[in-house]
C-alpha cells in the first residue's frame, strides 16, 4: 500500500518592497503595448524614425570595431565609459560652448540610466524634486521609485516660471530642479535664455541642483540656439547635464551620457558600478568610431529636415483633425506636439474610441504631477512620413467625431 505525504505547507514569500509596490508602468508603454498593431497610425511614441538611421554607417562601425579591436571591444571595460567615446563627447559639448574635459563625463545606459543614478546618488526618501508642469513621464518614474516628494513648479508656454521657482525652493529646500528646456517632452516647449539665466541665478542664490536633460536640442529645425542653462552665471557648478545618442544616431544603441561636477559625478560611477559595472564596451567603441569616421552634425541636419516637413504636415491637418476651439504649439524642432481640446472633452476617456479608428495618441494628464489637465494629449510627428501623418490625423477626426 502507497502512503501519500500530505503536501507541506507553504508559508508566502516575502512582498515587493514598498516603492516597487506603489510605483507604476509608464502610462506611454502600456498605450504602445495595447496600439502595436502594424495598421496603427502611433502618434504615441517617442520613436526616432527607423528608416532615417545611418544603417550602413553604424554597421561599419561596428564591423572596424570587431575586425581591428575584438578582445577590447568584448571585453569589460571602466565603469566611467571608454576613453575615445568620452573624448568624443567632450569635444562635442566644448564646441557648442560649454568648456568639458573627458574626466567631466560618464558614460550610462542611455540617459535614462543618468537619471536613475541621480536619484540614486542624491535623494533620500522624502526628499523634494521639483520639475516641470507637465512633466517627462519616466523622469517623474525615477524620482518616484527613489521615494522622492516631487512638487510641480508653474510653468507656461515658455517653460518654469522662475519667480515661482524661487518661491518654492525658498519655501520647500528641494535637493534639485529637473528640466527638459530644449523641445520638452510632452510639449515641445523652449525655454528663451532670459529664463535659463534667471534659473542659474536662483538655484546659485538658494542652493540647487539642476538635472538639465538635453536628447532632443540637436534636432533644431528653425530658430537659433539657445545656450545650455551650465552655461549661464551661477549654473556652472550645480547644473548635470545629460545627453543621448538616442534621437540623433540610434535609440537601440542604448549610449547617453552626464556631465556633472566631480563629486556628484564620482557617487554617479558607484552607482552605476551596483547597476551595471558599466555601458556596453562594444557600443561605446562602435559609437566613437562612427564619430570618427562619419560626419554627425550632417547626418542630425538630413534628419531634422525630414523632421521638419513632418511637423508641418502635422500642423497642416490639425484645424480638419481636432474639434474647434482646440490650441496647439509650433514646436522649433524636437519630435513632440501639444494640444489643447476644448471642455469637456477627456482625452484619456476618449482615447479607445480613437484606437478602435487605428490611430493613437498619449493623453496628457499622466505628465502632470499635480490637477492634470484633461483635455490635453501629445502627439509624436516624426515616428510616420507625411502621407501617414495625414491619413492619421483623418482617422483622428473620425475617434474625436468631429
């Protein structure tokens, strides 16, 4: 006779740690996720046009990469990033007026990977962030899994508004400010250099970090340039500033980049030593070389012109797309859009009636930290050729039953 054990009692696993369980996905990802379809017209995303990449020129580099250096380029390399690459990136901010020797630099997983390490190196649970109204999503995602207080500074069509910065860094000792000034994300937005320096001059007067997040200010398609906030008095020894290969070479690269004083930057490295060890060698090598042998700016100038008559396309269709009463900005360059419906529409409620029309967007509300603004949503121009943006915008008007 076969004597069964009676099964032993399974006592449960430990939980999530609080700040796994209370922080969310990225509201972008999950609308990607659900509009994947290929007949979808995603306005959604944030995604550099594929067809646009230099393939043949990265593909060489890293064919020269692996045919002269393969035990270095597959080897481990510093957590700090590879020298060549480094130098490269120095070389590249010095040029566009912001003195970086290759120590000033450390190389990350995409700058997103900066922002982690950030959080990671100066925030405390409990500790106050400020950042823009409306905000980029996955910045508020870090600082919210560092169990950061995040507060939403004012802010207008030209970005925070520094009075009221000074207000709440004088009434809420936040540890830095977080700013995309450059064709924001979601708004596509630039912030003139009066305000860059009124914000230099307020986080000098009252101690402040500033986290200025650069991906998108290559990608000018009119205007002039407008200095980095680093640049101005007073912001020169408390301002970090990130960059990403992402939207000028190629996102799947997975190649940013910090610029930071020496200190915060050597608690960035250490952190990024716990994460990662470091950036892929083969990728920063593959990166520099490209950088080497091919002309980068040309390349950025032949994306941004295509960018550019993809905005337009956009801005064309807009008044037959959206219901009347609406606003929306003209961005310079960037890749992003902002609209404005008029009550009571909600694009959030709205948004699967126009996904059952094949045709996304992102609502707005997600990117406020504050009361959200519900009848706003952001549009991506760049991801679709103009023929694709004005069949999108058409099934847009049919979702909105214009």
């Amino acid at each position: 006779m076969t004597v069964v054990e009676p099964a032993p009692t399974s006592a449960p696993v430990p939980p999530l740690a609080a700040r796994a369980r209370s922080v969310g996905g990225s509201p972008v990802r999950d609308i990607l996720a659900v509009t994947a379809r290929p007949e979808v017209i995603n306005f959604a995303g944030g995604l550099p046009a594929p067809e646009l990449f230099d393939t043949a020129g990265i593909a060489e580099a890293y064919r020269a990469v692996l045919t002269e250096l393969p035990a270095r380029a597959l080897q481990y390399s510093t957590t700090e990033g590879e020298p060549a690459l480094r130098t490269a990136l120095a070389d590249r901010t010095t040029v566009r007026g912001l003195p970086t020797d290759p120590d000033d630099i450390l190389v990350t997983t995409g700058s997103q990977q900066a922002l982690s390490l950030l959080a990671t190196a100066l925030l405390e649970p409990g500790d106050t962030v400020l950042v823009e109204d409306p905000c980029y999503l996955a910045a508020l995602q870090a600082f919210r899994f560092a169990g950061a207080r995040i507060l939403p500074v004012p802010s207008d069509a030209h970005g925070v508004d520094p009075e009221a910065l000074a207000q709440l860094v004088a009434r809420e000792r936040p540890k830095l400010l977080y700013t995309v000034p450059t064709f924001q994300n979601p708004t596509g937005r630039t912030m003139p250099a009066v305000r860059r320096a009124a914000v230099a001059a307020v986080a000098a007067r009252h101690g402040l970090w500033i986290v200025e997040d650069d991906p998108y200010g290559e990608l000018r398609f009119e205007g002039e340039r407008v200095p980095w906030i680093a640049t101005y008095p007073g912001g020169q020894d408390r301002t970090v500033l990130l960059g990403s290969f992402s939207k000028v070479m190629a996102p799947g690269l997975r190649l940013g980049w910090l610029r930071a004083p020496a200190e915060l930057r050597r608690a960035c490295a250490v952190a990024k030593q716990a994460a990662d060890l470091h950036t892929p060698t083969v990728n920063q090598l593959a990166a520099a070389r490209y950088l080497a042998d091919n002309d980068l700016d040309a390349h950025v100038t032949r994306v941004a012109a295509a960018y550019r008559d993809r905005r337009d396309a956009m801005l064309a269709g807009l008044p037959g797309a959206l219901p009347a009463g609406s606003t929306w900005n003209r961005p310079e360059g960037g890749m992003f859009l902002w609209a404005r419906l008029p009550e009571p529409y909600d694009t959030t409620a709205l948004l699967p009636d126009v996904v059952r029309h094949d045709v996304a967007y992102v609502p707005g509300a997600p990117f406020h930290t504050a009361e959200p603004d519900r009848s706003t949503l952001r549009l991506c121009f760049v991801t679709q050729t103009p023929e694709e943006i004005t069949e999108g915008l058409r099934r847009l008007a049919k979702g909105l039953r214009i």
